[in-house]
C-alpha cells in the first residue's frame, strides 16, 4: 500500500507525513517536486510543490510533475494537501489532480483540523470560533482572503461543479454521508466540501469514502482526512481479520464502554450467562460449548466479536450465595468464570477459520485468564493506548504474537473499550503494510 500526498508547503507536508507515521507507514518529504521519489522502504510520500503563491500555470506544472512521478512509483492513494487556513491555488491544483486522474476522480474537501482549533460548519471555516477571513490570515500580503465559505472559495478557482454536504448529514454517521456522497457524484459534482467540528467525524468521513469503490476518492485537507483515509482504505483493502473483545467485568463503567463500542461498530454481543461458569459441575462446560458455537457462527457476520458477561439482561451474581451453595470460595468461583472466558476465547481462536487480528479483555482477572487457558508465557509491551490501557502481543502458546490490547474494569471514559479495538485495527492495518509478523497456534 502505497500513499502519494502532494502539498503546496514544506511545513504542510511534513505534519501530514508525521500523521501518516503515526498510522504505521514508513513516510518520507522530498523537497524538490521534480526529482525522482525517494528509494528506500517507504510507502508514504509527501512531495512539496512549494506552489501556493506560485502563479497558476506554475502550480499546475507542479503538480502534474508530481502525479506523473506517483503514477511509476505506483501510489495506490492521492492525496492533496491544502493550507489549514484555505489560501492558495486550492482550486487550480484540485482541478490539476482531477483532470489527470480522469472522471473516475472525486475530490471530497475537508478543511477541519480540529486538534489545530480548525473546524467547518455551514461551509464556513473557523478558527477558534472565528470567520477565516476575520483572522490576520485576510492580511495575507499575497494571497488575502475576503471570504470564509469553503466551496465559494474552491469554486472560484474551480471548472468543476463544487456542492457541500453540511454538518447536519456528517453527524448522521457513516452510512449518510456514504448516500450523500454518492447522490452528489451523481449529479455530476467532482468536487465535495464536507462540514466536520471533530476529528471523530472526519473518521466517519473517511471511512464512508472508503465505501465508495466506484470511484477513486481524493481527500483534500490540511493532514485529518488524509491520515483517517490512508487507514480507512489500508483496512479496506487488507485481509479480513477479526477483533475479539472479551469482557468479564460487570461494572457500570465497562456497560457504557460496550454500549459505545456496539454503536460504534455495529456489533451484537454474545452475551455468556456467568452463573452457569461461576459452578464445577458440567453446565460450566456446557456454557462454553454453547457459547463457542454461537461465537464461531456470528465471527463471519462481524469483524469486532464481543463476548462478555456483561448483559443487562441477567442479574448481578452473588457469589457469596453461590459459594455457600457449592460450599466453596468465592475466590474460586470467580476464576471460574475467567477461566471460562479465556478457554471460550482460545476457543474461538483455535477453531475460527478467520485470522485474529487483535484481542481486547478487560479486568485482570480475564487477562491473567487468557494468558494462562492460552498457555502464554507473558506479554511483550509495545506502547500505551490510554492511561492504564497497555498494548502488547502475547509471547508463546496458542497465541503466540496475537496482538492484545488490556484495560482495567474501572479504566476509561465511555470510548475507552472503542478506543482500544481502533488501536488494534490501526496496528493490524500496519501489519499489512510491513508483512504480518505472527501465525496464531492452532490445534
């Protein structure tokens, strides 16, 4: 996979390229547009064009050198990279991208960038709650800009139609804006500004255009977009693998998480009764059995598996009442049931015919669980998701390298379980890029 960005300044292409790292691919900046792309292992080039006061000719030269040196390196993705503050030969250069990638080409235009105090609404772009052309960018001495709404300004400089798809559908979630988007290609609009207040939304955005493989989707912005799309078409594009989220906590904060997380991602829970694991007679046997094979047919349905205790249709244990009844701890009723968790989830693992890109559990007692069912000898630690959320990949046993992603029961606001499958997607897509470096166990 292969990702071509071209920008119109040094500054520009270097924090898109940063962006890109951080989405796993190795990204490089050349400075002179006209020389050949750099050699070496990188599948992430951002090329500087040095084009936004260049006068329109020029900057369209430019960046037809640039396409023409992405087209024999053999970039799978274009890019155009777009000043945070809408100046330039926005218009020209989009024009330049279209037209030599021919009417299969749609440029979708996010000018957001949140986390720099960039959003758009209406169309308009603000900058920390300011017009655009309120802030001292207007006093550009040689490019001023006299107005703030973003398809005005593209399609003055545009030949192509420009139509804008406000925030009210882009908060609707992916699959309005997957309709939008494609009502307006087809009616013939080439060029689409989309509204966005947080990156959250870009994502969604990014991901709808992924959708669309009709025709080749351009994002143009200031770095969000770009960064959001190279992941959102990595994952597209690469082998299906599945993302098991194991869940043993029962807490209120863990049931926001997983409530999060389903909406999210459109998943249905297997719910495991943890009565009938919290016993050492056969129904803990048969729970798992039956939770197996639910699991095991509902995996082709869905790329994030959840299977969790946490249901808010069971009632609470009380395992005190359970140990006096089987006249034993509480402690060991309670490993009972992370067992049952972990030997569902090896399960589920050993038997699937898809390949496990990543596992989450939540509550040390689940992971101690998924470590010893799995007969792993530890977890190598790569990074930190969250506070108190680890990423690692298990070392030995059946899943020996299987990526895994752990959280506390009470870590984490609502997005923190959601957050976590995103790193292991974000991860499993990197894998992708450089070559998968594990081969689950199976029996």
């Amino acid at each position: 996979m292969k990702i071509g960005v071209i920008a119109d300044d040094l500054t520009g292409a270097n924090a898109t390229g940063v962006r890109l790292t951080k989405q796993g691919f190795e990204a490089a900046t050349m400075v002179y547009y006209d020389q050949p792309l750099v050699s070496g292992a990188y599948n992430a080039v951002c090329v500087d064009t040095d084009s936004r006061y260049a006068k329109e000719d020029i900057a369209k030269m430019r960046v037809q050198k640039v396409l023409k040196n992405f087209a024999n390196w053999g970039a799978d993705v274009i890019c155009k990279r777009i000043d945070s503050t809408v100046r330039g030969n926005i218009g020209v250069e989009i024009d330049t991208v279209l037209t030599e990638l021919g009417e299969k080409s749609i440029a979708v235009v996010v000018a957001s960038f949140p986390d720099s105090g960039r959003i758009t609404s209406g169309g308009y772009l603000l900058v920390e709650g300011v017009p655009v052309q309120a802030t001292d960018v207007a006093k550009d001495p040689v490019i001023p800009l006299t107005q703030s709404n973003v398809p005005q300004i593209v399609q003055k400089q545009s030949q192509y139609s420009v139509s804008h798809i406000g925030l009210e559908t882009v908060l609707k979630g992916e699959k309005a804006i997957v309709q939008a988007l494609k009502e307006h290609i087809n009616k013939g609009n080439r060029i689409l500004v989309l509204d966005a207040v947080m990156d959250e939304e870009i994502e969604e955005i990014a991901n709808a255009m992924a959708l669309i493989k009709d025709y080749q989707m351009i994002p143009v912005d200031p770095g969000p977009l770009t960064a959001a799309y190279a992941k959102a078409f990595t994952s597209q594009s690469a082998t299906n693998k599945k993302i098991i989220v194991t869940v043993g906590s029962v807490t209120s904060i863990s049931g926001k998480q997983l409530h999060y997380l389903m909406e999210k991602t459109n998943s249905q829970p297997i719910y495991v009764n943890a009565e009938k694991l919290a016993s050492l007679t056969e129904t803990w046997e048969e729970e798992i059995d039956r939770v197996v094979a639910e699991a095991l047919e509902e995996i082709n349905n869905q790329e994030v598996l959840i299977i969790t205790t946490n249901s808010p249709a069971l009632k609470r244990l009380n395992l005190e009442e359970l140990a006096n009844e089987q006249k034993v701890s509480q402690d060991l009723l309670a490993k009972r049931i992370a067992d049952g968790l972990g030997k569902i989830t090896r399960m589920v693992i050993q038997k699937s015919h898809h390949e496990i890109g990543g596992c989450f559990s939540s509550g040390g007692d689940v992971t101690a669980s998924l470590c010893s069912v799995g007969r792993a000898e530890g977890i190598k630690l790569e990074d930190e998701v969250l506070p108190l959320v680890a990423y690692g990949k298990f070392i030995g046993g059946y899943f020996d390298g299987i990526p895994l992603v752990t959280k506390g029961g009470m870590v984490g606001d609502k997005k923190a379980i959601y957050t976590s499958v995103k790193h292991l997607i974000t991860k499993n897509s990197s894998s992708n890029l450089k070559g998968s470096d594990y081969q689950p166990i199976k029996n």
